[in-house]
C-alpha cells in the first residue's frame, strides 16, 4: 500500500533532534572520544617530529586523550543536557577507566602465558616425566598427577570439615562458642601460605621424623588454606535458606537434623558446590607450602604416603631457578605449567558456574 501525502508530515513530525530534547545522540561520546585520542596522536608527532621527544609515547597518548575526552564530555553535555547528566558522563568515564586499567594487566599477563607456555603445551608434556632428562624433553605427567592427587585429598579433608563447621554456626552455634569458632574463621582467612606449610611439616613431624616430604602433608597444608573458604561461603549459602522453609518442617514434625539434611542442604547446594570449586582453584597454585610439604622429584609418585611428590606451582618454580644445561628448555617448561594452571583454574570456575546452574532451586511452576 502505498504511502499517502497525509502520512507524510506525521511521519516527520514523529522525527525529533535529540539536540533540542536535552540529550546528546548516542554516538557522540564515541565521536568525542575518538577526536580526543586523534588530537593526542597529532600533538605526540608533532613533538616527535620537532625533536622534543626521540619515540612517539603511545602510552601517554592514550592517556592525556582520555583526559582531554573526559574534560571534552563534560563541557559538551553540561551546555546540552545540565551539569547533572554531565557529571553522571564523567563519573562514568573514570568507572569505565579504572575498569581498563584494572584488565590490562589480567589481559596482559595470560597473554604472556599463553604465548610463552604453547611452545611445550604438546602432547610429550603430558605423557613424560622429567625422570633421567636433563637437558631438552621431557614433560610434566609426574607434577600434574601430584597436583591433582594432592589437590583431592586436601577436598576430601576441607570440605567435610567445612561443611559442618558452616552448618553448626548457622543452624545451631549460639554464644561463646560460636563467636569463637567465627574469629578464628577470619583469622584462618589471612593467614599466609607459608604459615600452613610450616604447621602440616611440623603436624607430620611428630609421627614421622625429621625431613619428612610426603604428598599428604602438602594436602593437610591445602586444608588449612581451604576451610576458612569453604566454611565462609557455606555459611553465607545456608544464611540465604528462607526460614519459612525451616519453619513448615518443622510444622510437619520433621527433626531439625533432617530439616537440614533434606531442605536445607538441597535448596542452598548449588552455592555450596560454587564455594567448594572456587577454594579448590585458590589452593592449586599455592608454591610455598607444598614446596615445604611435598617436596619436588623427577619421578612419578602416586602414593600420598611415601616419599616426595611433584607438583605444577614446584615444578615451574623449580624449572625457572635451577635451569640445566639448555636453559630455554627449562624455562618453556616453567611456562607451560603455568599455562596448564590456569587452564585447570579456568575448567573448575567454568564447572562452578555449570553446577550452580544445574543445582539452582527452580522456583518456577
């Protein structure tokens, strides 16, 4: 159907300039943005080229534009659209800007990783072990295999323990006690790494002697490390259960140590699972205990109980300091443990997030 000239004035009519309603078109912080770092760029060179600077400062560039883009903005909008929306523009430039500053480090440091640790990332590295190699060669079977055995039987102690810590504090903690057991919580979360290791070596010293280096040591040192999280973030969970949840159980006759198993527990277990994940990836990269603990070798260990066991954050700590006869070779080792770290790390965040998702109460119908 065809449009008719009636149709027309009110189609136009319906076309408003954002100039004259107090607000400026949404491309135009872009569009200022963009002329301010091109101003920068063209006074930089004319510096470089008039000799006052011998390189041209990208840097700097980048920096006094978004100055100049902030300063620009809010000049702009203040004679546009009022000194509040000119304000609110400006507070939203330095949030956005502390943002970047925060991420180029994060983005520069896993691209130093991932281009620094591909160049062993192959299949030798996860199929050997450093066992009679000395210069070229090799990999890292022996130390991702005492990671991850390390790593699980410090879960197998932490999370229990966690768990029923968090449960007595919310459900049935009540006084001194309570406060007690919640202060040392806190003070447990702070405590350096280091500390823990010393506290396993000296525990595992009692039993077994003098210079004792076993992988169940490093997992009692990752315990210390990891049950203040994990009681922190179950305890947060379980504070979120509704109470009329508790109450209507409890109306039903239901025992509160059964309440708690089936209702409580159930509805909060996709946060429980979330904060088990993410204590597991705060602890896998701890160098300091283990290095006290477990230990470093050449071989692999799979028992937990006999002798020194390898692991990733030793195994790259130890490739970069005492590099043999082809220092590259160590040095791409260390890399490439690194990489498989935060591959590791990367997975059990990714699996948080699946869990909780899986194991969220569904409150639809």
């Amino acid at each position: 159907m065809a449009t008719t000239t009636q149709d027309r004035p009110r189609t136009a009519s319906r076309t408003v300039n954002t100039l004259t309603t107090g607000r400026l078109p949404k491309a135009s912080p872009l569009v200022i943005l963009a002329g301010s770092w091109a101003i920068m760029l063209v006074v930089f060179g004319l510096l470089q080229a008039g000799g006052v600077t011998e390189t041209f400062n990208w840097v700097a560039a980048i920096v006094l534009g978004t100055i100049l883009y902030a300063a620009l903005v809010f000049v702009i909008s203040m004679q546009v659209e009022g000194i509040r929306r000119a304000k609110d523009r400006v507070v939203t430039t330095l949030v956005s800007a502390a943002f970047i500053l925060a991420l180029i480090p994060l983005v520069s440091v896993l691209f130093t990783v991932v281009t620094s640790g591909a160049a062993r990332f192959d299949g030798d590295f996860f199929a050997m072990s450093m066992r009679n190699v000395v210069g070229a060669g090799g990999g890292g079977l022996h130390a991702l295999t005492g990671t991850l055995l390390i790593t699980a039987l410090a879960a197998v102690i932490s999370v229990p323990i966690g768990l029923l810590t968090a449960i007595y504090l919310v459900e049935y903690g009540r006084g001194r006690l309570a406060r007690a057991i919640t202060f040392f919580v806190d003070v447990m979360t702070g405590i350096p790494s280091i500390v823990a290791g010393l506290f396993a070596y000296a525990l595992f010293v009692i039993f077994f002697g003098e210079g004792v280096r076993m992988g169940a040591a490093g997992s009692v040192a990752l315990a210390v490390l990891m049950i203040p999280v994990v009681v922190r973030s179950t305890e947060e969970m379980l504070k979120l259960v509704p109470n009329e949840l508790r109450e209507a159980a409890y109306a039903l006759g239901v025992p509160k140590w059964l309440t708690i198993l089936k209702v409580v527990l159930p509805t909060s277990i996709a946060g429980i699972t979330t904060g088990v994940m993410l204590s597991i990836a705060r602890v896998i990269g701890e160098t300091a205990p283990l290095l006290i603990t477990a230990g470093f070798t050449a071989s692999m260990n799979y028992d937990l109980f006999d002798g020194r066991m390898q692991s990733l954050p030793v195994f790259a700590y130890s490739s970069y300091v005492s590099q043999g006869t082809d220092a590259a070779a160590y040095i791409d080792r260390a890399w490439t443990s690194a990489l498989t770290l935060i591959l590791i790390v990367m997975a059990l965040n990714l699996l948080a997030r699946l869990i909780a998702r899986l194991f969220a109460p569904k409150l639809g119908r």
